[in-house]
C-alpha cells in the first residue's frame, strides 16, 4: 500500500547509504520537484546538503521569499541565493525571438549555478578532506524516468541541462529521490514533510519564467507590470477556489502591442494584459477553462486599475492543439 510516511523513510535509508559523509548539492526552482527532493535529501543527511537558488529575476511576485523564508522556515536548509537578476536581464537586451530568450535564460542559469557549485567544491576542499561534493539533487520524477529510458547514473551540471562539457573535477553522481513517484505522490511526500502549501501545490510554472510571458523584450519595467498582474490574476483564481480547476494559467503581457483606452481623466495608449487559463491532464494537450464572468470581471477590474500600463485585459480561447498554453 502506497503511503507517503513509507516512501519518505526508504528514501531517506537510500540517500543515507548512497551519499554516506559526503557533501550534496541542490538547486531550488521554486517548484514543488526541486523542494521536495531538497528536503528528503535534507532529512537524510542534515547540513551536509546545501541548496542553491538562482533568483534569476524572472520569478512571481513572492516566489524568492516564499523559498528563502517559508521553506527554509520549514526545513532548515542551509540556502545559498544568488541574485542574478541584472545578469540575466542584461543577456536578454534586445531579445524578443522565444527560442532565442529561452537558449539566453538556460545558458545564463547554468552559468550561475555552476560558479555557485564551484564555489561550494571549493569551500569544501579548503575545510577539509572527506568534505568532497560529489552529489547533486535532481527531481526526477517517474514520467522522466520512462521518458527517457530509465538511466541514471552521473552528470555534470551542463549535461543535465543540455549544453555541454563542464570540466571533468565538475562531474556529480545524482542523487534522484523522486525517481519512483508521480506528481501527485510527490505533494503528498511534500505534505508530509511539512512543506509550505504555496510551494507544493504550486501548478506548473516554466523554466524561462516570465521571460517567455512577456511577447516583445525583456525589461525590468516590463517584468513589474507583469508580475502585478499575475499576482492579481492568481489570488484572485484562488479566492474563487479555482485552482483545482485549472491546470495552470498563463498570464501575459503583449508589449509590443498598444491600443487606445479611457481611464480617469484621459486617453491612455497601453498595452494588453492575456489570460491563458487551460485544463488539462498532463499539458499535451489542454483545453480553456470557462471561468466565471464574475471572476473574469473582478480579475480584469482590478489589473486596469491597479496596474500602470495596462489598459485591457483579454482572454485566450484557444484549446491546444492549435494554441500551445505558453505563447512563446
Ligand atoms: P506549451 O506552451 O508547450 O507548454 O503548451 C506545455 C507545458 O510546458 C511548460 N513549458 C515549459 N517548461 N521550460 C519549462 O520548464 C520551457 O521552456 C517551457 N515552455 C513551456 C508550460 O508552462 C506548460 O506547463
């Protein structure tokens, strides 16, 4: 019988045999995959573990607190953040094609995850010797594990991610605790353990982050007033106990579109605010959800209002196929 009290406590045994006295490492997204396995990791071996988290400047409103307080709270990780917001949108100026700002955004997020590992490796080799980092983290879940063949094994940073050689002192052999279980299986084991509702209920969010929300060119004005829509957007949805119904809702800016509006005493010439709620099963495919007026009415009220810039607001109804749920 599957029962979350198990997994976590043979997790915890096969992490403790595997990693023995060495050091780990993992990277936090702000996603329920990487907080889970974090905290198994956590749990088996202590401070022997030390999370990363890449604020990358492309996050929710909320979402670098939510893992620097609430999960720390939670865990008692220890936390490494590193601020790389000007970085990240110094590489994406003058960049609007999607696959283009995806390619910039990965790059740049192993860059920055790979001098934190290093610095780590090193820090390690300084204090003394059976204090190697020799494991990293990786939320593998089950689907992954079919997907791709089932092997495991070891890697460095870059090849997890797609990109490449790292030198061979960089290589990690990976730590996967997640690698027998579904999405639904790991929240359970995050409830369990006790971590913060907003991190494991958390509905898909994609890599790239806002950066693929905003149709146009990645600015820091732009990430504001996309950010204070999305977080009206998302309260509001869950006010209304919608988030069961939806499989996530992307909201986007079209900044590269203005149209005419009256707002106050004047003329505005703003730009669009999209929502993209769909349902769906496992994101092949997805239909749009048929929110409420009443709901739609409140969220759109309250982003031309509130939110500087943005003159209306409309809804995507396009199921996938054709439409994909992200627009970039
Ligand atoms: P699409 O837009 O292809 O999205 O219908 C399907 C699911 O994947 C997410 N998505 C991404 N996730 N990196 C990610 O980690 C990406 O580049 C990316 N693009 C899309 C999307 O949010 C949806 O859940």
């Amino acid at each position: 019988d599957w029962n979350s009290a198990n997994v976590i406590e043979e997790q915890v045994e096969r992490i403790r045999t595997q990693v023995g006295s060495s050091r780990v490492i993992a990277g936090l997204s702000g996603g329920v995959d990487s907080a889970v396995a974090a905290a198994l990791v956590h749990k088996a071996v202590g401070d022997q573990l030390t999370c990363v988290f890449v604020d990358h400047g492309l996050l929710r409103a909320d979402e670098r607190k939510q893992v620097e307080e609430d999960y720390v709270a939670s865990t008692g990780v220890r936390l490494v953040t590193v601020d790389a917001r000007e970085q990240f949108l110094d590489a994406l100026a003058d960049v609007s094609d999607p696959e283009q700002k995806r390619k910039i955004i990965g790059r740049e997020f192993i860059r920055t995850f790979e001098s934190a590992a290093e610095a780590l490796v090193l820090e390690a080799r300084a204090s003394d010797g059976d204090a190697e980092v020799k494991f990293l983290v990786q939320g593998t879940l089950y689907p992954d594990v079919v997907e791709s063949g089932g092997g495991s094994g070891t890697a460095n940073i870059k090849s997890h991610h797609n990109v490449g050689g790292l030198p061979d002192d960089m290589t990690f052999e990976l730590v996967e605790p997640l690698r027998t279980l579904f999405k639904d299986e790991v929240r359970a084991v995050g409830r369990e353990l006790g971590l913060p509702e907003v991190i494991v209920g958390r509905q898909p969010f994609p890599g790239p982050g806002l950066g693929i929300r905003i149709v146009g060119e990645v600015t820091a004005e732009r990430l504001e007033i996309l950010r204070a829509a999305d977080a009206i957007a998302r309260a509001e949805l869950t006010a209304a106990g919608l988030d069961d119904e939806i499989w996530q809702c992307p909201v986007v800016l079209l900044a590269d579109v203005r149209s005419v509006g009256v707002q106050g005493d004047g003329r505005t010439y703003g730009h669009p605010i999209v929502l993209r709620p769909v349902s769906s099963e496992d994101a092949m495919t997805a239909d749009w959800t048929r929110l409420p007026y009443d709901v739609l009415a409140k969220i759109s009220n309250r982003i031309t209002n509130e939110v500087r810039d943005v003159n209306r607001v409309v809804l995507d109804v396009t199921s996938k196929p054709p439409g994909t749920i992200e627009w970039e």
